[in-house]
C-alpha cells in the first residue's frame, strides 16, 4: 500500500532519462548510430525534463547547452568512475571531480533553477564490470586498507561537490567492489552524510541480489538520486549459469525501463523514498542493444510507467 507517493511533484521531483537506451557508454561496440541530437529530441519528446551525460554529447558546454535548451531538457547527472582502491590514482580521480564540476557550472552558469545536476560516483578499482570475464564470480572485494582509501577519497570528493553546493551520489554498481549488501552497508555506515549521498539504481541492487525496497527504506534520507530501471531475472540466473560478462548480459537483455521487467515494488520504493520527502532526479534507465530495443519505444514505455504510478 503507497500512502505518500502524492509528495512526489514536479515541483520537487525531475523525470530524467539515460542515454543508454540509445547506445552503450561503457561498451561503445553496442550502438547502432543513433546521433546524439536524434536522442536528445527523442528524450524530450517521451516527456522528460532531464538526461545524464552520454559519450556522443559535445564536451564543450557551449554547443551542448543550447540544444539541450532548445528541446527543454538540462542536464541530470555527470558520472566520474572513481579509483582510490588502486595505486596512484587519487589525485587524477580528484582531477576528474573537479573537471566534472567545471563543467556542470559551465552548464547551468548562474541560473537559480532547483533542478541542479548532482554528481555521480563509483569505485571502479578492480572493478570486471568492464572485462571480458564471469561478472558475478569476479566480483571485487576490497581489503581494510582499500576500505580506508575508498571512504577517504569519497569524503575529498564529497567536500570539492558540497562546496560547489552540489550533492555527490554514489552508485553501487555491479561487478565493482560495492555491489553486495554488505558492502553497501559498510560504506553508508562508515562514510559522512554530509558528504556522501547514495544513488539507488534499482536494477543494479536487484540484479546482484540486493532488495531494492530494504535499501530504499533504510536509506531513504540518504538516497538523493534515482535509476530507475528494471531486470528481467531469467537473464540474470543466465549471467550465473553461463558465467557471462557484463557486456554479454546487457546483450542478452538483463536490463529494461521499470514495469517491464520483474521488479515489483517499483510503487512501495517510491513510497520509501516520498515518505522521506525526497527531492531530486528520478530517471529512467535501460541499458539495452537499440538493435533489439527501439530506444524511443521503451523510454515512452518507462514515462509512461511513471505517469500511471505518479499521476503526472
């Protein structure tokens, strides 16, 4: 039973999208030449307001801009891949928040819009999610001194976002050494509110075992960004059987728009979260093959998933 899903407004709350519907940012391979200005305008005509950075987008804030003003949609998130588990990466992974930073106030300049993109983070030392290997078996797990790295080096980044007064989110992601329950645990309890806000990607959570709604109840103060998407489970108990990579469960279609799939309690996670008076993104996700999964068709689908659940 939802009783507080009427909280979740427009005035607080932004549908966005990922372009991962479009094409595959981590796997570039996966893409069947959609140019970026076709996404764009597909985005908005589903009804966004909003999208996260693609790697087919302009990189010079003064071309991208406009056109995303021209079809009514700023930007959600910037996403930096973090590596303080590893050798001699921290300042160049400082390096990037900052440049990520500059960018999102080269975009939104001094505009006193509340939707302000939040950054999004993930600790990808040691991370297989990339590689061509078993994805659930070689999963990371950090030892106590890369625990200590990995929480120092967020609190750093989380100071450079708060004092640009912008909120830094991480990303617990699968085949990355925050993946399972109880390395989700451990970096909420030990890293500082202030400086660390969680994103919740459903589908990450749910396909590495991870109950979704547990996280989104328990969090729910914490979490400040949403991906919303959606597993289908047949092809995630394929991942494990067939001891597939990554990239060949996204082929095979682990992932879609949320209420395609086997989630279930996408409505009582948005409870959770509007019981907490969330205010933030909420965006729609599916890494999917575009040859398989006409992008337009689902980012409608996921809207309009959204529209029924929310009433808007």
């Amino acid at each position: 039973m939802t009783k507080y899903l009427h909280r979740l407004t427009p005035a607080k709350v932004w549908l966005g999208v990922i372009p991962t519907l479009w094409w595959n940012d981590d796997f570039i391979n996966i893409d069947i030449g959609i140019p970026y200005e076709q996404a764009l305008s597909e985005m908005a005509l589903a009804g966004y307001v909003g999208c996260g950075v693609g790697h087919k987008y302009p990189t010079d804030p003064k071309i991208l801009r406009p056109v995303l003003e021209l079809r009514g949609l700023r930007i959600s998130e910037p996403w930096v891949s973090t590596y303080f588990t590893i050798k001699a990466m921290n300042r160049h992974t400082l390096e990037s928040v900052d440049a990520q930073l500059d960018f999102l106030e080269a975009m939104e300049g001094g505009s006193d819009d509340p939707r302000r993109a939040d950054l999004v983070v993930a600790e990808f030392g040691g991370a297989v999610n990339p590689l061509p290997v078993a994805l659930f078996p070689n999963c990371p797990e950090f030892s106590e001194d890369q625990w200590k790295q990995l929480i120092e080096g967020l609190h750093a980044a989380g100071e450079k976002a708060r004092a640009r007064n912008r909120r830094l989110c991480y990303h617990p992601h699968l085949g990355t050494g925050v993946m399972k329950t109880e390395a989700i645990h451990r970096l909420m309890d030990e890293t500082d509110p202030r400086l660390v806000n969680m994103l919740l990607d459903t589908a990450h959570q749910a396909a590495a075992g991870v109950d979704p709604l547990a996280l989104a109840r328990k969090y729910a103060h914490r979490i400040k960004h949403v991906h919303l998407k959606d597993i289908r489970a047949e092809v995630v108990t394929r991942i494990h059987h067939r001891e597939l990579s990554f990239q060949q469960g996204i082929e095979a279609g682990i992932f879609t728009v949320p209420g395609d799939g086997s989630i279930e309690t996408f409505p009582e996670i948005l409870d959770a979260l509007a019981e907490a008076d969330f205010a933030g993104w909420i965006c729609v996700e599916a890494e999917q093959d575009p040859a398989k999964a006409n992008p337009l068709q689902y980012a409608k689908m996921g809207r309009e998933y959204l529209r029924k659940l929310l009433g808007w």
